[in-house]
C-alpha cells in the first residue's frame, strides 16, 4: 500500500472516531425532547451569551482552534459560518470565521504539498492546467478570483493550487480575502436566526422568519453573490 492511500485512510479513520466520540458525548448529555424544545434552545442561548461575555478572548481562541481544525478534518465553511454569526454576531464573526478557515486551509494546503502532491497532480492537472497559465500572470489576483468564485468543493479548493505552486502567503492572503464576502453572508443570517430566536419568547412560524430583514436580507445577498460568481466563473474558468 502506498504512502497515499495510508494517509487517506487513516484520515477517513481518525476523522470517524472523532465524530462518532463527540455524537456520543453530545447524546449522552442531551435528549432529543430537549434539542428540539425552543425553550431549551432560547435558555441555552442566554447561557452562552453570558459565557461568552465573561471569556470573551478565550471562547475566541477555542472557536479560532476548532473552525482550524475542522478544515484539516476535511470540514467546509457553511457550518462554521452559520455558527460563527450566532455565537459572535456578524462582525467578530466573520473576523474569525474568515481567519480559521484561512489558516485552516493553508495548514492542509502545505500538508497537501508536501505529502499528497504526486496524487493531485495525477488525478486534477488535467482538468484545471488551463488556469496554470493564468496562475503565473498573476498569482495573488488569480488566487483572490479562485477564492472568490468557488464552484469546486471547499476541501478539493483547498488542495488544487498545489499543481499551481501558489506560494504560501498569496495562498493565506488570497484566502481571507477572497471567501470573505461568502462568509459574511453566511455568518449574518446566523446572527440573525440568533436574534430571532433571543427577541421571540415562542418559537417564529417559517413565514415570519422568512420574512423578518435579519433573514432575508442575507438569503438575498447569497442569491445575488451566486449570480455574480456564475457571471465571473463563466470568464475565469474559460480555456
């Protein structure tokens, strides 16, 4: 078996035990009655709240460190993002969404380098040689564009620019930059459904939280930033 496939495996491994631990510790202390109860979810919120205001720089620094680690677990964005806006609203929020995801990424970008090299060339160069070129006009433009525009899965982006050779600063600097405006949306509709959930002593119908600006402002932002993506994706994509 080749050094490869040791890696992957132990990967899927390792990455397996660990969720399949934390379900187990997360069920073990809740039910669903009580997961499902808007008043539990609503008191847990105040509770967090408060935890957060007392450790404001600590919860910062284990929510930096966990979102790093869930992409060098083969996590993507969304989640970290959402969660991120409901937690630290959508300012702090995306500050540190962006940055452990950025840092996250380049982590797994020069583990990629080093270890899985070989194994992304053979199975991507072919399908995405045709940015090469445009790569060494000018990488940290391009890379901000590749970041921008997306359209391949978080964790495949995160390894690609390895056939590129994109250095490591472009690579962190173009990151942040570039899913900025993603995760901006992503991490205000999770402060909104948090502000929803805090102001309203029932649980919302779908409709009126639909309908409420702290969600469909965002839900349009994503819409429109979809439509501009394709429009550039069209160009930047093109042989």
């Amino acid at each position: 078996m080749d050094k490869t496939k040791k890696i992957k495996i132990f990967l899927g491994l390792f990455y397996s035990i660990l969720l399949i631990s934390f379900l187990i510790l997360f069920f073990s202390k809740f039910s669903m009655d009580e997961l499902t109860s808007y008043k539990f979810i609503q008191s847990n919120i105040v509770e967090l709240k408060k935890i957060k205001d007392t450790n404001f720089v600590f919860i910062c620094m284990v929510y930096l460190l966990a979102t790093i680690f869930w992409v060098l677990m083969l996590g993507f964005g969304t989640p970290v993002a959402l969660l991120g806006g409901f937690i630290f609203g959508k300012w702090i929020g995306t500050l540190i969404v962006a940055l452990g995801l950025s840092i996250g990424a380049m982590l797994l970008y020069i583990f990629a380098n080093y270890f899985l090299k070989d194994f992304i060339k053979k199975n991507f160069l072919t399908k995405y040689e045709n940015l090469e070129t445009k790569f060494k006009k000018n990488e940290i433009g391009f890379f901000l564009l590749y970041r921008f525009v997306g359209g391949i899965p978080f964790q495949i982006a995160n390894v690609l620019p390895v056939i590129f050779n994109v250095s490591i600063k472009n690579y962190l600097l173009g990151t942040f930059i570039g899913i900025i405006p993603s995760i901006f949306v992503m991490v205000t509709l999770g402060s909104g459904i948090e502000k929803i959930i805090i102001d309203n002593e029932t649980a919302p119908s779908f409709l009126e939280m639909i309908y409420s600006p702290e969600i469909y402002i965002p839900i349009v932002c994503f819409f429109i930033l979809i439509l501009v993506t394709l429009i550039i994706k069209k160009f930047f994509y093109k042989n």
